[in-house]
C-alpha cells in the first residue's frame, strides 16, 4: 500500500490546521513512504500479511478502557464538588 501524491493529497497537507505542509515537503514525505514499502517487500515481505495489528477486540478493549477512565474522572470531579 503506497500512497500516491495527488492533488487532494496536497490540499489535505496545504490546509492541515495546525502547521501547512508544503507540496515540496509533502512529495518527500510520499517518496520516503514509498521507498520503505519497497524495502519492506524486496526484504522482509512477500504476499499479502496474514496478521492484523489492530484488531476488533483491541479497539473493544480500548474503548471499554477509555469509558472507564471518563467515568472514573468525572466521578471524582464530581465527589469533589459536592
């Protein structure tokens, strides 16, 4: 999966809110992406991975992780305000 620098590509990283991120720069950023996905392949990957990174039960987790800390918090705040 290598990224393609196209103009929308551009837009996007010109109009990013926090800091812009020139043409010049965003095309360097696409070549070096590129460049490890071609390294990758010629070295280290052949075919299609049959792993996932990131997967249902991971973003289960970590959503029920982050429910539980919100709540914690806001109960706590919620104690001290009493």
């Amino acid at each position: 999966m290598k990224p393609e620098l196209t103009p929308g590509l551009v837009r996007a990283c010109a109009s990013f809110p926090q800091y812009a991120i020139d043409e010049r720069d965003t095309a360097a950023a696409v070549d070096v992406a590129c460049g490890v996905v071609d390294e990758n392949q010629r070295g280290l990957i052949s075919g299609t991975p049959t792993y996932s990174l990131l997967t249902e039960g991971f973003f289960s987790q970590a959503r029920e992780d982050a429910n539980a800390i919100c709540l914690s918090g806001l109960r706590s705040y919620a104690a001290h305000m009493r």
